[in-house]
C-alpha cells in the first residue's frame, strides 16, 4: 500500500476518534441540559449526534480497512468522505454564530478530505 493511502488511513482514524471525544466530552461536560430531548437551534440535537457517531464509525472502518489494505476500505473511505465533508460545511454555520475557534478544525477537515479524494481518486486509475 502507497504512503499517501496509509496516511489518510491516519488521518480518517484520527478524525474518527475525534469527533467521538468530541461528543462524548460535550455529553459529559452536562451540555445534555435535557437528555435526549435536548434542543439545540430549534433542533433535538440527538438526531445530529446519531449522524455524527454514524460518521465516526464510518471513518474509523475506513481508516481501519485501508490501514490494513482491504479493498472495501476504500469503499468505507469515500462514505466517510463524503459524511465528513457535509459536517465540515455544516458545522461551520455553528462555529461562525457561536464559537469562531473551531473554525480551524472545520477547515483541517474539510482541506484534510478534498486531499483523501484525492488520494483515493488517482488510486483507482
């Protein structure tokens, strides 16, 4: 397996456990005011947490079944993707309003994804 596809094995396996500490910090710090029924932006915020747990997994098996050369993991990898770079954008909108200083991390992600296309498209010729 090429360097670069090693690389974004990393980097999807970092991004997955990431977004994991991410929530799982967020739920443990009490920002889960009312469980489940929390509401954020007129929202339960537990339908976009589904979402994003379904996209670390996605991540972490995609970073796990390249890592490991499986020819699905470039299959998992291109889901990943894709989750990954909708809550790049998405989750942007968040940042801007309430909390500018997670714009790196927004943008790392989205750069860090556009690269793993990339990676995987050039792979495939």
């Amino acid at each position: 397996m090429s360097v670069k596809l090693k690389f974004l094995a990393g980097i999807m396996i970092f991004l997955g456990f990431a977004v994991i500490a991410f929530w799982v910090i967020f739920i443990l710090t009490g920002s889960m005011t009312n469980g489940i029924y929390t509401v954020e932006n007129n929202q339960y915020i537990i339908f976009h947490q589904i979402a994003e747990f379904a996209m670390a997994a996605a991540a972490l098996a995609g970073g796990i079944m390249l890592w490991k050369g499986s020819g699905k993991g470039k299959h998992i990898t291109f889901l990943a993707i894709g989750m990954l770079l909708y809550s790049s954008i998405n989750s942007s909108a968040h940042a801007v309003k309430n909390d500018i200083t997670l714009m790196p991390v927004f943008i790392f992600t989205f750069i860090a994804c556009i690269a793993g296309l990339f990676i995987l498209l050039k792979g495939n010729k």
